[in-house]
C-alpha cells in the first residue's frame, strides 16, 4: 500500500517484525476480525509481514515515519483495531521498547479520543510504545491544549495523521444533552452543545435516555471537531491541504470494540 520503509524485514516468529509493512497486509487482518484466524488455512492465506502472529512488533524508527503516507497510516489504524478485535494483537517486548524510544520519537499518527477507561486507544487500535500520540479528555473536545499539542505532533515531530475517535454510550455526552451543571465539567460539556443542535430535530425523545440520540450527537461531535481543528489551526489547515497530513474521525462501538471509522 505505499513505499515499504528502511526497518527490517520480517524474520521469524522469534525476531522483531517490520510492523509497518503491515500495511500491506491489512486485507488479510480484516479477514481475522471477521473470525477467519486459522493461519493455515486457504482461505487465511497472508503474505510474510502479516503472518507471523506472535512476531515480536519493534517501535516505529524515523526513516518508516518519514516514508509513511497519511493514507498509510490510517490502513494501520484499521489493521491494528482489526487485530485488537480479533483477539490477535501484536506481541511486544516492552521493557526493549522503552529502551529504543528513550533518545527519540516517532509516531505516525496523533489520536484525540475521550477519557473513558473502556476505551484505552492504544490497546483498541493495537499500538505500542513510540506509536502514537495519544490525547484524552471527556468528549472528545477540541481546546487550544490539545490543539497545540496536534500541531506539535504534526509540525514538529511528524505524525502523518490526525484521528478524533469518539465513542458509544458516551457519560459526557449524556451529560451534554442532559445540561448536566458540575463545577469545570460545565464549561468542557458546553464545548458539545453545537453538535446536539446538528442532529436532526426529528431524532426524539432528545435526552441520554435514547441511546441512538446520544450516538448521534457522539458522531456530530467528532465531525465538530474535525472541522474546528482546520478552521482553530493555519498550521495544521496548510498541512492538511498540502496533504502532508491526514484527517480522519471515527467512533470506537464499546460492545464490539470496533472503530467505525468515518469514510469522509
């Protein structure tokens, strides 16, 4: 799917892997979540870099961060929730891991998702250490912390992708509708209320007790945000239409683990 990078070529199941060449192999990972996971199987038939399940996955170097596409990038998002869901995620070494990130960084891909604990980013989307910039706050919602932090991610140290993953059954949402009044909490819920007034006036009754209006307004958010963070950021709007950065929204099902991610 796109130039492979200067890491090492898939070895043995015993050695480290080339976990971005995994990109190539994300058909073959969507076939796991779909419950084929019988490795010899004809029908599970995969290439090398995607075969090796058990493989020890390495931290992402600075040559494959620079070589990877935004488009690259988002297929790995995909193939890691396709292999979280599947129960396949990639084997790490952490303690080397945190050794071989200690003198520098480089993710591929910034990730702003809500504070839920059942929603741990890196877990759901299958990252490891160094993999990821990973921001988190209730709702989703866009402030000038996090909004610098992305053009740090992006600008700075090179992510290729921008991903705001909203989630199901979501408490701030809830509390959004709900017009909940809690200390700092209202100020961070008011940050939503746009997005309730773009869901249609006919989804009723329009409270948290209709779990398809929370959702709603959970995936007009992420839209929200995702237009706020080109029209808040010049420095991220310009990379974005240059394509040196992706932009992608997505919402994480809390009952199937699976990222829906948005096709526009």
């Amino acid at each position: 799917m796109g130039r492979a990078s200067s890491r090492a070529e898939t070895k043995p199941m015993k050695n480290p892997i080339n976990r971005l060449s995994l990109f190539a192999g994300l058909a073959a990972a969507l076939l796991l979540a779909a419950g084929c996971q019988c490795p010899k199987s004809a029908c599970c038939s995969k290439p090398a870099s995607v075969a090796a399940i058990g493989a020890v996955a390495a931290p992402i170097n600075k040559a494959a961060q620079a070589a990877i596409t935004p488009q690259q990038a988002l297929a790995e998002l995909k193939a890691g929730n396709a292999r979280f869901v599947a129960g396949h995620p990639l084997t790490r070494n952490l303690p080397a891991d945190v050794k071989a990130t200690a003198s520098g960084q480089y993710p591929f891909a910034v990730v702003l998702s809500c504070i839920d604990s059942r929603q741990p980013i890196e877990i759901v989307l299958d990252q490891g250490i160094g993999d990821i910039f990973s921001a988190r706050v209730a709702g989703n919602v866009l402030n000038d912390d996090v909004l610098g932090s992305m053009e740090f991610a992006c600008k700075v140290s090179g992510a290729k992708l921008i991903a705001v993953i909203g989630h199901s059954n979501c408490g701030a949402i809830k509390g959004a509708v709900d017009d909940v009044q809690l200390g700092n909490l209202t100020g961070l819920l008011a940050k939503v209320k746009p997005a309730i007034d773009a869901v249609p006036a006919d989804v009723q009754p329009r409270n948290s007790k209709n779990h398809e209006f929370v959702d709603k307004v959970a995936e007009a958010n992420v839209r929200l945000v995702m237009q706020q963070i080109r029209e808040r950021s010049p420095i991220l709007r310009e990379m974005l239409d240059k394509g040196q950065v992706g932009l992608v929204g997505g919402m994480y099902d809390l009952s199937t683990g699976e990222v829906h991610f948005f096709d526009k």
